[in-house]
C-alpha cells in the first residue's frame, strides 16, 4: 500500500524509481517531494490547478509539468514565465537557494579530490 495517515487527515502516498534511487510523496494533496538516493531531497514541487484548462500543473522554482498539453506562452497569459513564477511560494525558492548550495559545496569537494 503506497498511502498511509498523516496528521490532520491528509493522505501521503510514496512510491519508488529507479531501481529504488528515487522516491516521490504527495503530502496534504498539493506537495510533491522527491528525492534520490544520491543527489537528496529536491524543492518541492507544488500542485496549483490551471484555470483555463481546469488542469494541473506542478510548479517549482526549476520546472512546471502540466497534466494538459502546454500551450504558448504568446498564446495564455497564465503560462509566461511571470505568471508562473507568481506561482512559486518563497519557501519553495529557498529550498531551491539551499539544494543549490549543497550541490555547490559537493562539487567543489569532487573538485579537490580530482587527481
């Protein structure tokens, strides 16, 4: 069973990819999180519904996947990168700012360690 209770009724559902690398969870039905055995936890993505497509799409400092085929962002003002980066909640940019520097910190130590 992928799903289990979480505090105050929201549903957690957690699957494995990739030979068990990758794991995602869905938490309070709007957060995404995935992380990967080797590269850590990414921002979490987060669930807002599109409008004129009454679809969804998962937005994040990085990246926005749609469950509707995207149209130009010439074509609806809702998928410019402005609009979508009103979309962002601030943590989600400072979980972005803190992965960033990690990474940062490890490639400078493989860096060092570089024959």
């Amino acid at each position: 069973d992928m799903s289990a209770a979480c505090p105050a009724g929201a549903v957690r559902w957690e699957e494995e990819a990739w030979d068990g690398l990758m794991r995602w969870r869905l938490e309070g039905g709007s957060l995404l999180r995935v992380s990967h055995a080797q590269l850590g936890a990414f921002p979490a993505e987060r669930l807002v519904r599109h409008p004129p497509s009454w679809g969804y799409l998962f937005t994040s400092p990085w990246a926005v996947y749609a469950s509707f085929p995207l149209s130009r962002a010439v074509d609806d003002a809702s998928l410019t990168d402005r609009a979508l980066g009103r979309s962002v909640e601030p943590w989600q940019w400072a979980e972005a700012a803190r992965y960033n520097e990690a990474a940062a910190g490890e490639s400078s130590s493989d860096d060092e360690d570089a024959p």
